[in-house]
C-alpha cells in the first residue's frame, strides 16, 4: 500500500519536469531535423510559467472549472496507472479527463474552439477502441486487469500481444497530438484553424491544459513501457526510439483529414487487436 | 525572476502594408534566423500572444481589427511597429483611407524603422520589446500584490 502511495505522490511531483523535458528534447530534436538552433531545452517549463504569469483572462468562468476539472482527472489518471491499480479504470479515467477538456472549448463560445472540441470528440472515438483492446490484451495475456500484475508479470508482454503494441503506437500520435493527427490543436505554428481546441485559454487556463500535457506525455509513455516491463532497460530504449519515430513522424507528415484519422485507427485497432486477441483466445 | 521574457509569444497582423515588411517578419522564423532559439513562437492566436507585430499604415476597414486584437490579447503585452509605414504612413501617408501610423489606432511600444525593415532590426526591436514587456509584468505583479 505504501510503496502504491509513493509511486502515485512520486508521478504528481516529478512527471511535470520529466515531461517538459521530453517536451523540450522533441523541440529541440524537431528544430535540428529542420536545420535549425531550437529552443532551450527547458522551454516548456518557461512556457508554462510565464502563462501564470499573464492576466486571468476568461471568456466565461465555467471555462477554468472545466480546464481544471481535466488537469485534476489526468493527473489521477497518471497516478492511478503508476500506483499499479486497475486499467480500465485508468483508461475511463482518461475518457473523463478529455471530456472535461472538450466541455471546456464548448463553453468558451466561439466557432474555432468549437471546431477543435468537435475535432477533439472524433479524436477520442479514434482512441478508445485500442485502448479497450490494449487493456483485454493486458488481461489475457497476464491474467490481470491491475497494472501492478501486469508490470510484475516475469516475461515482456510484448512477445504475447505484440501487435496490440503496434495499434497503441499508432494511436499514441493522436494522443500526444503529433502531425499527421493533430486535428484538434497543435504545437506548431500556424497549423490549425487559429489554434483549435485551446484558441479560446488565455494565460494560467491555458498553463493548466500545457500541464496536462506534460502528465499525460508520461503517462501514455509509461503505456508503451508496461509493454516491457520485465525488463526495465529495455522499456526504457523502446520508449527513446518510439518517442523518436513520433518526432519523425510529426517532421516528415502533413495532416490527414479526420475521416482518415478515424477510419484508419479503427481500422488499426480492427486488425491488430481482433488478430491478436483471436490467436490468443485460440492457443 | 520572470519567464515572460524567456517565452514570448508573437502574433502578425498585415494592416494593409504592401506585405514586404510581412515577408521579413517571416524571414524571422526561418532557419537562418530562427527566432524559437529565443523561445519565441509564431502563434496566430491574440489569446496566446504577448507580442504584437504590426506592418503596414492600418486602412479604415483593418482599423477595428487591429484594435479587435490589441484588446484580445492577455496583459502584459507589447506592440510593435514594424516599418516606416506602421510607424508615420510611410509613402501611403497621403492617401484617403490611411490612417498613418500604427499608433493612431493602439499604442505603440516599439519602433522598427525601414523600408522593408531588415530581419535583423526586427530582432532588434523584439528584443528591445521584451524589456518593455518585463517592465510592464513588474507593474502588473506590482498592482495585483497591493489588491490582496
């Protein structure tokens, strides 16, 4: 119990600065790819704070409600799945989460945060499935729907689901809203109807979605790693090199429209998750 | 310490200049230039922004657009002016539907002169600004510290 308590008060302390570090190595490794300097590599963590330091400026107050009510549930999400609970839990966790956050541009009114919040919608209909999928494949393949079993499971999961890696991968793009599937607001510049999802945050409102950000980039980091849990090390490196075919991916690819998003990640998750589940549930 | 200066965030308005400053102004964010090694981004949302980049004499109909957006924009912010246009008309200072000048319509913090002003001076004027800004968060902090 102890040990569950550390690890959750752990992940609400440190994944913030890890993840603006991670934040701040894309941004960087994104400027050399485009032959540029780039930012220092701390940037996020200075965006963030000069955010709070900026005038409260709110288009209605249900807004700040809603933006915190998402930074609260992804950081509970976060601390749900390092504390080693119940990943369905984890995973409906998140859904709530993302729905506060599109309840969010809906009460700013406007018709650009509308059409991210719209977009925002189509982007979790695009992820749920694999999730859902990802977790039975947790489950069958450890017997468990606890995190904790999963991660103390002797052999790398990998091996049994490895195609469910491969959809939440995919899916991991929408996720940390890489090119081509940033549909409902981006980081770059200039790639989206004004800004999107978050056109209407000004200041700390905004600072709050940048933290959630951050928290979710580990969290759905620490997705990829439960794949290989038993080996630490090596989940590790699997993390570095599928972060980095992320920020090649969001370099070298222009934005797909939202049918393509949706039908291919259903499509992903169709294939890798029924094969994969099929062949298990035969053997 | 204060990290406003660290991240300044940019929006561009074109008020009706003859879009040569404009093209220097993006020159900025090239390679050559790369104005995100200050941390500054390009974002197109006034709700974001903390740097307001302003080319051209403003017309009649770009007036409230360009007021429109100084009043989006979170404090603190800073404008600045870019070219000789933004600044007194420039060549298009006679005629009927300029308004000669930027701060006719908001105030201006800093100007950067030219014609088209050079990627470098508009660095200049940037960074300039960011002291600007700094000073205005100090007041800003200032006034909110005595409310409470």
């Amino acid at each position: 119990m102890i040990t569950e308590i550390i690890f959750a008060i752990g992940f609400i302390i440190f994944a913030p600065f890890i993840g603006a570090l991670i934040g701040g190595i894309d941004r960087k490794v994104t400027a050399r790819m485009q032959g540029r300097v780039g930012p220092p590599v701390l940037q996020p963590l200075y965006d963030v704070f000069k955010l709070f330091e900026k005038e409260k400026a709110v288009v209605r107050n249900e807004v700040n409600f809603y933006i915190f009510s998402y930074l609260i549930f992804v950081v509970f999400t976060g601390a749900l799945f390092f504390s080693g609970s119940d990943i369905l839990l984890v995973i409906f966790a998140l859904t709530l989460a993302h729905v506060f956050l599109i309840l969010g541009a809906y009460a700013a009114v406007s018709p650009y945060s509308h059409i991210g919040a719209e977009r925002e919608l189509l982007q979790l209909m695009a992820v749920e499935p694999m999730l859902i999928l990802a977790a039975t494949g947790f489950y069958m393949a450890t017997g468990s729907f606890a995190v904790k079993d999963i991660a103390l499971w002797p052999e790398p999961i990998f091996m049994t689901i490895p195609l469910i890696f491969v959809g939440i991968v995919y899916v991991l793009t929408i996720k940390l809203r890489k090119s081509p599937f940033d549909l409902a607001t981006s980081h770059h510049a200039h790639q989206e109807l004004v800004k999107g999802l978050t056109t209407e945050f000004a200041g700390p409102t905004l600072g709050m979605v940048e933290i959630a950000h951050l928290y979710e980039t580990v969290f759905f980091l620490g997705i990829v790693w439960l794949f290989f849990a038993s080996m630490p090390w090596v989940g590790l490196l699997v993390v570095i090199i599928v972060y980095f075919i992320e920020i090649l991916v969001d370099n070298t690819t222009t934005r797909v429209r939202w049918q393509v998003m949706l039908r291919s990640a259903w499509l992903v998750a169709l294939v890798a998750g029924a094969v994969n589940l099929g062949v298990l549930a035969l053997m | 310490m204060s990290y406003i200066t660290k991240s300044p965030w940019i929006i561009h308005y074109d008020g009706s200049s003859c879009n040569g400053c404009d093209i220097e102004v993006l020159a900025c964010l090239t390679p050559l230039y790369d104005l995100e090694r200050f941390g500054i981004v390009n974002t197109g949302n006034p709700k974001h922004a903390d740097v307001f980049l302003i080319t051209g004499g403003i017309n009649e109909q770009s007036r409230a657009v360009v007021k429109n957006t100084y009043e989006q924009m979170p404090d603190p912010k800073v404008v600045v002016a870019i070219g000789i246009c933004a600044a007194t008309g420039g060549v298009f200072r006679e005629c009927y539907n300029i308004m000669g000048g930027v701060d006719k319509v908001i105030p201006v913090d800093v100007y950067v002169p030219g014609c088209a002003a050079r990627p470098e001076s508009i660095i200049d004027g940037v960074v300039s600004a960011l002291g600007i800004l700094e000073e205005k968060r100090a007041k800003m902090a200032e006034k909110g510290g005595k409310k409470q």
